[in-house]
C-alpha cells in the first residue's frame, strides 16, 4: 500500500510564511503613522541643516563686509563707532570673523591708550582654544609684550619656550622677549646665543636680524656674518 507523502516540512514552512505575512500586515498598520511622521521629520531636519549652513554662509558673508568697514573707517581715523561695532562682530560669528574682531579691538584699545584692556582682549584671543593656532601664538606674543615689564623673567621664558625655537613662525618676537628675559636673570651668554640664532634665521624680519646681531656683539656673541653682505 502506498505512503502517503510527508507534508510536515512543507506544511510547517506554508504556516510560518503566513504568519510571517500576518505580522508584517499587523505592524505595517498599527505603525504606519509613526513612520509617516518619522520620514518626515527626517526630511524636515535635513531641510533645516541646510537652510542654516545658508544662512550662516550668507551672515558670514555679511560680516566680512561690516569688518571690511570698520577697518577702512579707522584706517580714515574714523574709531568713534568701531569698539562696539567690533564687540558685535567677535560674537556669534565664524572664528576667522570673531579672530579678526578681537584683534581689531585690542588695536583701537590701544590707539586710545587702553593698555588693560587691549592686553585683555590678546588674552581672550590667546586661551580660547577654539581658535586656530596661529591667532592664539600671534594674540600670546601681543599679550606678553604689553606684560612685558610687570612679568617675572622666568614667567615670560616660561609662557613664549613653544614659540622661541628656530623655524617657528614667531620665532623673532618670541626669541627677542625670551633672551630680554634672560638678561635681566644674568644669563647673557645664553641670551648672546639666542640673540645669533635670531639673527641667523632668515625668516626673521631684517630688522630685528640686525638688532639680535647688535645686542649680541654687545653680549660677547659675534653673528655679523648673520646678514647678507650688501653689493658695493
């Protein structure tokens, strides 16, 4: 007598494709409406995102012009306005705007003899570590020639080491103070080399390559042959 086929696999993989089915149907309507309002507020954020790199992108835009006008109008002697002006720009802006502003600010602070508040604004500009590198090590240099005087000599060696290394872009400025420093610890043979070695990095100002090579003449250090020789 013949067997009757084995319908167990077949009928058990029918029923669990059913009911994978009638899952699928059941969830699709009871969630329907949360996944509507969830594409959507997914596209709603997309949409916002992009208007607001627009917008910054066109408020930027205008802040350079206001900057651009505030600079030609104290070139002219035309500062009345400009601090608070300058206050407005170095707030709620891009970093290379807010930079600019703070660095403006502390000039016309000291074109009107505000000596405290213009090394104020070097230091806000000098720890705001959201600022790029070269903003900070420039505000830093400012900071530390208006202290200059008021600073311990270990205090201004101390503050400028990273920058008073030959190659480094404030080398010069940072090297001067640093070896300023050193004289007046009574460390003039340190301070004659320093000197030499300002004098000897041609990316250092001729200016200040010919005073280093001066001071250091007076410090026992001879780096005459530090400069270029000029044609007779």
């Amino acid at each position: 007598m013949a067997q009757p086929p084995d319908i167990t696999e077949t009928f058990v993989r029918e029923v669990d494709e059913n009911l994978r089915r009638d899952r699928a149907r059941e969830f699709a309507h009871k969630y329907l409406g949360w996944w509507i309002v969830a594409v959507l507020l997914f596209l709603a954020a997309c949409g916002g995102w992009i208007y607001w790199q627009n917008y910054r992108a066109k408020q930027s835009e205008k802040a350079v012009d206001q900057l651009a006008q505030v600079y030609t109008a104290i070139s002219k002697g035309q500062v009345q306005g400009a601090p608070a002006q300058l206050d407005a720009l170095a707030k709620d802006h891009g970093k290379a705007i807010r930079a600019s502003a703070l660095f403006g600010r502390a000039a016309v602070a000291m074109q009107q003899n505000d000596e405290k508040l213009a090394t104020a604004k070097y230091r806000e500009i000098a720890a705001d570590t959201s600022l790029p590198q070269p903003f900070r090590d420039l505000a830093l240099i400012r900071q530390t020639a208006l202290e200059f005087d008021a600073l311990n000599p270990a205090q201004v060696i101390a503050r400028l080491a990273p920058l008073t290394k030959p190659g480094q872009p404030w080398f010069g400025s940072a090297g001067e103070m640093t070896a300023m420093a050193m004289i007046k610890q009574g460390r003039k043979a340190e301070a004659g080399r320093l000197f030499a070695a300002i004098a000897r990095d041609t990316q250092v100002p001729d200016d200040l390559r010919a005073r280093s090579i001066q001071i250091a003449s007076s410090l026992g250090v001879d780096a005459s042959n530090a400069m270029p020789q000029t044609a007779q």
